[in-house]
C-alpha cells in the first residue's frame, strides 16, 4: 500500500483509500489501466441560477426607467427581473421577510426594509448584486419607507409613528425627525398608530403626506417643521396615493371605501366611493365591505384618471375569487385573480410624480403568480409571461434532468408546445424588458445561454386518459389515496427516440409516444397487472414506521398474453374484498390527442384480495428493445409496449431462484388481509424507506444492509430500486455482450435477467420475447441506486436506441427502414481484446460505489462513500472529456468519483437533507450540472465544474444597463413666470448634519455590506464603469471643489507674501552691491 500523502489528503485526493480498493481482487487478475482525465482541479461547486416562481412573495417594486423588477419574499430572498432570460437571485443572510422594497430609479440601487427592522442598500450594477450598506433600528419598527425620485434622503416610518430620515449614499440616519406627537393635534389624546404611507406633494417637494393607520393624515412642512393640514376620517387607513397636480389625494380604508380630499380642504372629503358597495335608496351609507388593501390614482393627458385597487368586495361574495378593480371614468373593471393578491404597481411612461402618468399595465403580485395587466387595450387582456413561473402549477413532485440532448428534440418540442398556448393575450411585447443578456465565450454562446435559462417548452396532462369523478358516489377506485390520485412519481424518458414512461402514485404506469399528427384513439390500450407476492413473516413493528413500498402483482391482462410464469396467489374473493380492481378507470370513450406525446399504453396495478396495490419504486424503458420494466417491493414486471403483452411477472424472491441467501418460502395461505377501505400511503417516498433516517438527530446510520443481514423483516420488504436495460455480459462464460436487464434491490443484490428478442421489422411483432433470470448475482452494501456500463477504454457505453421516426404516417415499403429496429452498441470488442477487459460495470448504492469486470465479474475497484449517512442520490455523468459518479449524500455532501478508479475528486458540504422534497427532486446531468427544488415554486441550479464556476460571470445576464434619466415636464412660460409648478426643496441644507444634528446611536446601528464602494468600483467596466464612477464621485466632487477654491486662494496668498518676500530681498541686495 502507498504511503499517505498529506497534500493529497487536504485535497481530497485520497490515494490511500483508492488503492486499498484495488487490493481487494486477486493480484492474478489485475485489471489492466485506464487513463482517467478528470482531477480534483476540474472541479468546483457553486450556485448557477434559480428559476420558478418566488415563494411566499411579499413585497413589489419596478424601475420605470431601467425596466426592472423586483420581488422580495418572506424567507428575505430577493427576485430581480429584466427581459426574458435576464433573472438574478439575491438572498438576505438574516432569512427575516422584506416588508418593502424601493428602486434608486436609473441608479442601479436598491433599498430592502425587513421584518428584523433592517434597511439594506443592495448594488445592482454587478451582475451578481451585493450589499452596500445596512442600517439596522435599535428602538423603533419599520412600517413604511419612501424615496423620492431623484433624491438621496428615505423617509422611514415607524411603528411608533415617528418618521426619520436616512441619508442613503452613507446610510446613516439623520438628525431630522417628525414625532408623532408633532404631527397630529396637539389636543388628541390617542395614540394615531403606526405609519402605513409617506410621499411628497408632486408639486412641493417641502410638503410631506404622513398617513397613520388610525384614519389621520398629515401634510407637513418640512421647512417650518410643522402641521399645515390635517384630515381625519373615522376608519381605519390602508393606503394614500396622490394626483399628479398635488391638489387632491385618495385614501382607501378598511371599511371598502375611497376618499378623495382635497389639499386645501381639511374639514371633511370631496367625495368618497364605495367601489363595491350596494348603494341604499334611501341615501343611507352603503353597506362596509372588505377593506381596499391598496389604491393608485394614475392620470392621462387624453382622458379620465385611472383609480386602481385591490380588495373592497362585498362581504356577501362568499367564495368569489380576490380581484383587482380598474375604474376609468364611469367604467368599472372587475377582474378575478387565481390567487390571493399581494401587492400590485402601475407602470407608468413617466418616472416624474408631477407629470401626467399615462400608466400602460398594471402588474400584479399574487401568492403564487406574476400577472401584467394591458390598460391600454379594450378588455384589459394580460400579457403573456416569458418567464418560467408556472412549474409548480400543480406540485412538483419529480424531477429528470437531461443535457446533450439530440439537436432537433427542442425544436420539435417548441413546436408542439406553442400550440398549446392560450389565446386572447395582449398584443404588445413584455413590458418589463431591462438588462442585457450575458454573452459569454463566443464559441459557445447558445450552449451558455441555456446554462442559465429556462423555457417551458411543453405540457403533459397524464390524468387525460382516466375518468374523472362527478360525485363522492361514483370513485370506488380512487379512494386508495389521500391526495392527488395521478401525481407522478418517476419519470424515465429516452430522448432520442422521444418515447416517455411515467410511473403514477396510484401504480399505474404509462407510456407515451411522440408524434407531429393529431389522432383520435377509439381504445385507450390498457393492461391490469395483478402483483403480489407474500413470504411466511411477521413484520416487525419497526417496518410499519418506513413509508409502504410498491407491490409487484402477478398479471391480469385482457389481451392475449404469454403464460404467467408466476401465477396469482390469490383469487377472487367471495367475502366482499375488493379484488382484480385497478385504482383508477381508464376511458372507454373515444381519446382526441393532440400533436406532442400520445398515450401508447397504459398499465395498472390491481387490487389483490382487499389488499390495495403497492407504489411503484422503479421504471426503466427501452425503445430498441419495445420494452418498459417496472418494480416496488414484492416484484417486477416487464411488458412488450409493441405486442401490448406481459412478459414478466415475478416476485423479487423468484428472481434469486435456489440462490436466495435469505432462504425465504412462500407463505400460502396469507395468515392477514388488510380491509378493504385501507388506503395506500400518499406520501411520495424515495426508492428507499428514508423516513426512519430522516427522524435521526444524529448522524448514525441506523439500517446497514449488508450481506449479513438477518432481520426476515428487512428480508421481507426487499424493493426493486434500480433497473438498467444494456448489451452486456450476462454470464462469465459469455464471449459477447447481448440484451440484458440488470436490476437491483434494497438490499444491495444486483441481478440479471437475459433477453432474447427476436428480430426486427413485422417478426418483432409477431414473435415473443423471451425473458429469463441468468443467474449472476452480485452484492454491495445499501440499496442500489444507480448503474451504468464502461467499454474497456473507460468511455460511457449508453443503452441501445431506436431513432424517432412520425409513428402516425403510413409505411413505407422500404424493407431498410423497418428493419432499422435496433441501434448496435457504440462498443464491439475486437478479436484481439482479452474477453475479460471487454466492459466495466458501475454500480452505486446508498453506501458504496462498486466497478465490475465483465464478463469475468471480479469487483476491480471498490469505493465505501458514507459509513455515517446514505446517498441519496448517484449518477454516471460525462464532464470535460471524462466520466464521473457524482453523488449527493443525506448529509448534505456532495461528492465525486473518478471512473473507473473510483477515486474521490470532490467532497463538499452543501446542503442538509431538510425535507423530503429534495431528496425527490435532487439530480445530476452531464456537463457538470445539477438542480433540485429549493422551495415548492423555484429550481435551483448549480454547477460542479471548475470550468463552468469560471465562465459563469460571462453567462449571467446584466441588470444594469446605461439609460438616459428622460427630461423632467416642461413647466410652461407663465408657470415659470408666476411661480406655478413644481417646487423644489433643498435637502442637503434641511436634512444635513450641519442644520438638523446628529441622530442619536442608539437608534440605529450602521452595519457596511461586503459589497462596498470598492466593489462597485471594481465590477464596473467600460462604458458602465465610467458612469458608476461618476456617479459614486459625485457627492466627492462638489467637496473637492471646495476645498480647491480654499486651496487656490492659499496658493495665490503665499504667492503674493512670496513676491513681496523677494522684492524685499531684491531691493536689499541691490542696495549693499551700491554700496
């Protein structure tokens, strides 16, 4: 054994470990070497990007210049949008929910209020934006905060109903504060409550609107530092939205009503609205209704102001879905939401609050969608998103990821998928279109693109083939689940030849075939598998507590099949139980389908004897053979899609034959039955019983399944959990590879079964398909998860494939095209080869990496991955110019192996199991990418390639891109001349340390961000840089100006003094040469 290399070691180069592996087969049969490409340097670990829809949204903002939009949630993540394919995630380490966002218009900033009473001043002129600045409230809550346009002072309310004043280019608070007490009469006796809104006076900018949640507003003069008005209303205030000539105001209230004051008129409102209301004949007030959550008063030059709100419905409209009120003139607009409305923006042409508004959409933020809204067009139709924010329109409950797939798949997806689109959208183009898109390396700009990209391509309803249920009355079939009867549990899925295999939680199995026509199907086809199999136990308790598995059934098939070679245990039972009844009710109606994936069949596990049919835990498809496989934990089954025939159905205890090591016998007769309306567990469970682990605090592993098992009750419960068709070597006396099926249990047994097909074209519909177990029985610790096949070079020998060809065309009587059934293996060794180096299979279960010489079957490396977790999930995967098995473990590590040394290149912590949902969804892909989903709404993507951590700069998108700030509104000549328009106020000279003071330190602490100045500075380049620097110079300018004026008054002084200095010396001098 080599020695221990210390660098190695802190590298994660474990040489030690690696070549105590390659000890364990006899010396005699040492496998010969394969140069392995790939070393720890190429790899890396890092966050790509996030996609789907933010969860649980809790604020809103939008740049009108820029084009940005901005999301903030109740976990503090930030969600920033530019044009499609423009996304950035941002995340709060305190994890405390964003209250408010607001938008440094045109200057690439942003400020977020939290819950934790933080202010964070975020830099979006990098592409990946950081925290500039915090400010942090020691003694007061934030409530509310305004920035106006153009101006560096934010307006912070509290909950105390005090207002400060942060001055945001250093974050630090200013000395100015309006106290409540102040602000509201001096003979009120209550408390007004926490502030809900601020905003300046469009047209005075000394002229400040405080609203208070108890019904009290306040202009105040900023300069004088007291009350001009105030207007009081005896219900409770939502929100405060201004008209763009400063002389009038809205409110909305918590009793349903808007109230519209004019500046000038305190005593009580012009006119107040009940949009929802029903007005009373007798002139009596309206009935309250809900109250008006928010309101927008947006004017056009060309006609009547919008007033826009959300909330106000009658409390009668019991079950009416939450709606947004667009009222134009004497129009009203009523329109429904599918979601609960969070929060929602006008999107205005101007960014100026004193101008006309002309707002074009309305975006609105709902609990679980992004909808934009068309002001401008007749209807208010919305727009299409761009965005991929509908993955979780019904819940993500499994996940495939696929890369190098073959070049004309999306395209033929993108066309079928179009079709499926809505029609009635908004003709306009997304208004919502800033930032640029990152270029990356040129020779590779499509391939990095899609890297940080998503498009919904295509949708797929697989609850279209079944019948849906009216009434409680009529669904004796799928009451065996507590949720969604057709959520889907895997997916397997053979790009090249477009063929789908989808695995339900009801254990039903279908497949789907791809086709450009649309065809009606008079007959769905349909197989019912009966699957069970029983040993003579008891189960232990501590099996009760894992999740059930799926059940292999014996076969019920209405169309003539082969015989069973495992016949049903039970039969039909005279005592009421439910028997040979499928979950769900297949139509026998006709079927449309339209152009996409077509159903091809489907199958169905049964009830057997009052016992509901287990979920199934494996599904494997191969289009070369016509053959799908499928497992849980009594059996298998394998059915001939193309013959619509069971070849297959055996318990996993028939599998081992007279090899069993367990020595289990069949139990006949069943010493229990389970009632008839028990109901099979809805919980989505991995392959494996996870849930016991997952309840560990600590980090044992507490279910070993080794060879030495000895629990029958484990025994009992052995699943299949991995399945793998190939051409390889079934036996050790086979001389060439052949179609197999490898399968492999919870226990860590692999087996293999022979296939024997018969030839292609018309005789492979008419022939059997012959299946036999052959014997080889391999063994690792833990259950197995993934397996996959080397060619005697270390290359990735992929499974045999059929390539898409339109099935619902007729046929050609080209004989070269029918026989064109089967692809070859990319791999024939030559006669030269020694048979024994022929391939290398890779087998990866929850505890160990084992790599197989074949045919000889030594084990000729041997890697133990975890002692103290399980992984969860392994994949065989091609990065750079190599191949790896990339595994993700319980404990939240991620790790890499090389192949097929199986030596460790990259062991990082990464992210615990928490929850069940990633477990599910977790997996890798070629090219060194992965994804999983974070949140019930997001993907997360991320990346171990060092390459891709070095390019990823380049591939993310700009959200800050140089734009001119438009021209302010022309005040017109008498306006000018008599003082009309807009006032200005100084800042600086009202809110400065040097008139209003220091704030005192215990309010606030100032916290500076890891993105600073200098980061700003540094991120920027070219012409972005040129303008950020100008920006960030300018507060240091007019300083320096200053302080050059004082100098160069110094400078001429001195020179002055030095003159007068040297004529006095001149004329010394002068006078002794005289003399």
């Amino acid at each position: 054994m080599r020695k221990f290399n210390i660098r190695k070691v802190l590298d994660g180069l474990t040489a030690g470990s690696s070549s105590a592996s390659q000890q364990q087969h006899p010396p005699g049969n040492r496998e010969p070497e394969i140069q392995e490409t790939l070393q720890s340097e190429h790899f890396q670990l890092c966050k790509t990007v996030r996609h789907g829809f933010p969860y649980q949204p809790s604020a809103l903002a939008f740049d009108p210049v820029q084009k940005i939009l901005a999301v903030g949630t109740q976990t503090g993540a930030l969600r920033l949008f530019g044009r499609p394919g423009v996304e950035c995630y941002c995340q709060h380490d305190s994890g405390a929910a964003v209250i408010q966002l607001q938008f440094l218009i045109n200057e690439g900033a942003l400020v977020s209020a939290l819950a934790d009473d933080t202010l964070h001043l975020w830099n979006l002129r990098q592409k990946r934006p950081a925290i500039l600045h915090s400010l942090k409230f020691c003694r007061e809550r934030i409530t509310f905060c305004h920035l106006p346009f153009q101006s560096k002072w934010l307006y912070v309310g509290t909950e105390r109903g005090n207002i400060h004043i942060v001055n945001v280019e250093s974050f630090t608070l200013s000395g100015y504060v309006i106290m409540w007490n102040k602000a509201i009469e001096l003979s009120s006796k209550s408390h007004p409550g926490p502030v809900v809104h601020i905003s300046d006076n469009p047209m005075d900018e000394g002229k400040l609107l405080i609203g208070f949640e108890s019904g009290t507003v306040v202009l105040w003069d900023l300069k004088s530092k007291k009350a001009d008005y105030r207007y009081t209303y005896d219900e409770a205030i939502h929100s405060v939205a201004w008209h763009h000539e400063g002389k009038q105001f809205i409110c909305s209230h918590s009793d349903g009503t808007l109230t519209i004051w004019n500046v000038r008129s305190p005593a009580k409102p012009v006119q107040t609205i009940t949009p929802h209301g029903k007005q009373l004949k007798d002139g009596k007030k309206p009935e309250p209704c809900k109250p008006i959550l928010k309101v927008e008063f947006k004017t056009t030059r060309s006609g009547e102001p919008f007033i826009i709100l959300s909330g106000g419905l009658s409390y009668d409209t019991v079950g009416r879905r939450p709606c947004l009120t667009v009222m134009h003139g004497k129009s009203t607009a009523v329109l429904e939401m599918d979601y609960s409305i969070v929060d929602f923006l006008t999107l205005c042409e101007t960014p100026y609050p004193n101008d006309f508004q002309e707002p074009y959409a309305v975006v609105v933020l709902l609990e679980k969608d992004l909808v934009l809204i068309d002001l401008a067009q007749n209807g208010y139709p919305i727009f299409e998103n761009p965005y991929p924010l509908s993955i979780h329109e019904s819940p993500v409950t499994c996940c495939e990821y696929f890369a190098d797939c073959p070049v004309d798949l999306i395209p033929a997806l993108y066309s079928v998928g179009v079709r499926q689109k809505r029609q009635g959208y908004s003709k306009k183009e997304w208004p919502i279109n800033g930032g640029n898109w990152g270029l990356g390396a040129q020779n590779n700009i499509f391939y990095l693109f899609f890297l940080v990209t998503l498009q919904v391509l295509y949708k797929l309803k697989t609850s279209k083939v079944f019948e849906k249920s009216r009434n409680k009355d009529d669904k004796p079939n799928t009451d065996i689940v507590d949720e969604d009867p057709y959520a889907i549990q895997i997916i397997s899925w053979c790009p090249e030849s477009r063929m789908l295999c989808i695995a339900g939680v009801s254990a039903h199995v279908i497949i789907y075939r791809f086709s450009k026509q649309e065809v009606i199907t008079e007959v769905i086809p349909m197989l019912e598998v009966r699957l069970l199999y029983e040993i003579n136990d008891v189960e232990s308790p501590e099996c009760e507590q894992a999740p059930p598995l799926p059940t292999p059934v014996g076969s019920a098939n209405p169309q003539p099949i082969p015989p069973q070679s495992h016949p049903s245990t039970s039969s039909s039972s005279s005592d009421g139980l439910r028997d040979n009844v499928p979950c769900l009710k297949v139509k026998n109606s006709p079927l449309k389908q339209s152009p996409g994936y077509q159903t091809e069949l489907v199958i169905q596990l049964v009830w057997v004897g009052g016992e509901p049919p287990q979920q199934i835990t494996s599904l494997a498809i191969n289009s070369s053979y016509g053959l799908v496989v499928f497992g849980n934990c009594n059996g298998i089954a394998m059915v001939d899609y193309l013959q619509k025939a069971v070849l297959l159905n055996l318990g996993t205890i028939e599998l081992y034959g007279s090899n069993d090591p367990y020595r289990r016998e069949p139990r006949s007769p069943r010493k229990s039955r389970q009632p008839s309306g028990a109901k099979m567990s809805r919980k989505l469970s991995l392959p494996t019983d996870l849930k016991p682990d997952l309840d560990i605090k600590d980090n044992s592993f507490s279910r070993s399944r080794s060879s030495s098992v000895t629990s029958i009750d484990k025994e009992s419960r052995e699943a299949i959990s991995a399945l793998h068709f190939c051409e390889t070597f079934t036996r050790k006396a086979d001389s060439s590879p052949s179609p197999c099926l490898w399968v492999g249990t919870t226990l860590g047994t692999v087996l293999v079964i022979a296939l024997n097909l018969p030839p292609g074209g018309e005789q492979r519909l008419l022939q059997p398909v012959i299946v036999s177990p052959s014997g080889t029985i391999l063994r690792l610790k833990g259950a197995i998860l993934r397996m996959a096949f080397l060619d005697s070079t270390g290359c990735l020998v992929p499974p045999a494939y059929e390539s898409w060809k339109e099935h619902n065309v007729p046929e050609e009587k080209d004989e070269k095209e029918k026989l064109k059934k089967r692809r070859p293996v990319s791999v024939s060794p030559s006669s030269s080869q020694e048979i024994s180096e022929n391939q290398y299979a890779v087998i990866c279960s929850e505890k160990q990496a084992k790599v197989i010489s074949l045919p000889s079957q030594n084990c000729a490396f041997k890697q133990n991955i975890t002692e103290t977790s399980f992984v969860l999930r392994g994949d065989i995967v091609s990065l750079s110019n190599g191949i790896c098995l990339a595994c993700f473990c319980a404990n939240g590590h991620i790790m890499t192996f090389s192949l097929p040394s199986l030596r460790p290149l990259l062991d990082v912590y990464y992210l615990p199991l928490t929850n069940m949902r990633i477990a599910r969804t977790f997996c890798f892909t070629n090219n060194g990418q992965a994804l999983y989903l974070v949140s019930p709404t997001e993907i997360q993507r991320l990346t171990y390639s060092q390459e891709t951590c070095e390019n990823l700069q380049e591939m993310l998108g700009e959200l800050f891109t140089p734009v001119e700030t438009p021209e302010a509104p022309n005040r017109g000549f008498f306006k000018g001349l008599f003082g009309g328009g807009a006032q200005s106020l100084d800042r600086e000279e009202l809110f400065g340390e040097s008139s209003s003071g220091k704030a005192s330190r215990s309010l606030a602490q100032h916290i500076p961000g890891p993105g600073g100045i200098e980061g700003v500075k540094g991120a920027a380049s070219g012409v972005v840089g040129e303008l950020a620097r100008a920006r960030l110079a300018l507060d240091e300018r007019g300083q320096k100006l200053g302080d050059l004026e004082e100098r160069t008054a110094a400078m001429l002084s001195s020179a002055d003094s030095f003159s007068k200095h040297a004529h006095e010396l001149w004329w010394s001098l002068k006078a002794d040469i005289l003399k």
